[in-house]
C-alpha cells in the first residue's frame, strides 16, 4: 500500500514551485531551486509504479533521471545553472547530462498531468484509453516501435481506476481534487521548463 498522501504531496510539492514561478514579474527569470524541483519530481513515482507494466519504462527512466537531478542539486542551485553549465561544457545531449535528464523528467511530469486530465474527463473504472492517450501524446513521438508496442501490450494490464485509487489510499472525491490541484500547479512548471530549453535555443523534441 503506497503512503497515503502520495497525490496530496505531489500536488502540494507542484504548487510551491508553480508559486516561485508565478511570482516572479518574468517568469523565465524564476531561479527554480534543483533541490525543489527534484524533490517534487520524487513524489511523482509512487504514481508510476501503481500503474505497473504498461509504465514500468517510464518508472524506470524516470526515477533514475530524477536521482541524478537530486544528486546534481547538491553542487548546483537553480535550474537554469544547471543548463548553462551543461552548454558550457558541450554536453546538452549527451546521454546522461543532467539537461538532457531534465528533459526526459519534464516529460513524465507531463505525462502524468494528462493522465490525470483524461481520468477526469472520462467516465468508467478503465484506465486503459486515458493512459493511453497519455503516453500517445507525451511519449510515443520520442519512442521506437518496440517500446511502442511494448507498451501498447502493457495497457491490458493496468489497474482499473478504483484499483488505482484503492493502491492511493484516495476515495473518487479526494482523488478528483489532488488530480485538479497537481494539473494546476504542474502546468506552469512545464511551461517553464520547455521555456528555459527555447530561450537556449536548445528545442525540446529530442
């Protein structure tokens, strides 16, 4: 049984970063502390895992990317010094820079925010056709076609949605309101992200 407060301390998490970004007069200017960021970005696993097989790549890919988010926060501050460093150094896209992590973990951030958005939208206990637009939308473009199908076989094996919500500890009400409150605040910080990449002229489909 997972922590009982895993979506309330992610959208809690996604929140206070939404607010250092929404207070600053231009955003793009915000210093998105690493520490924070990674730290948000570790409550987002739990989630991965209750979904099981169809998303086990995207646990995978994904934790280990945020771990070495964390581990760079203890030398670096924000995440615009993080990137400049990564430019400095010619490495944006080599495998393993830590921009090039942030990326991939941008995307799960994503992947989750639609996820949560078709589950609100739809009607039903399957979860199938809303993670299945997810990942269609956020992760398919960047993915071969044997994660592809791979992934495509897993979606039969997903938990129903009360299943999901049973693994929570979250009844339909209180899952409805963390859903909204991490779309929310999980909006402004992708945003953000994808910003940071084009002011660098980095793009953001690689």
């Amino acid at each position: 049984m997972e922590d009982e407060k895993t979506l309330k301390k992610m959208a809690e998490a996604f929140k206070e970063l939404a607010n250092t970004i929404n207070q600053c007069p231009d955003r793009e200017e915000a210093r998105l502390e690493l520490a924070a960021f990674s730290r948000a970005c570790s409550l987002v696993s739990p989630l991965f895992r209750c979904l099981g097989i169809a998303f086990k790549f995207a646990e995978l890919d994904y934790v280990s990317k945020v771990d070495d988010l964390a581990e760079a926060s203890k030398s670096i501050l924000t995440l615009p010094v993080m990137m400049d460093g990564d430019i400095e150094a010619n490495c944006v896209r080599r495998a393993g820079s830590h921009t090039r992590n942030l990326l991939r973990v941008k995307r799960g951030i994503d992947m989750v925010k639609v996820l949560f958005e078709q589950i609100l939208s739809s009607e039903g206990n399957s979860l199938k056709d809303p993670a299945s637009k997810a990942y269609a939308q956020v992760f398919a473009p960047y993915h071969g076609w044997a994660i592809r199908k791979a992934v495509g076989a897993g979606m039969y094996a997903l938990p129903t949605r009360a299943q999901l919500l049973n693994k929570l500890n979250e009844d339909e009400t209180s899952a409805r309101i963390q859903m909204q409150n991490y779309i929310s605040s999980a909006g402004p910080v992708i945003v953000y992200i994808d910003q940071l990449f084009i002011n660098r002229q980095l793009g953001i489909d690689w």
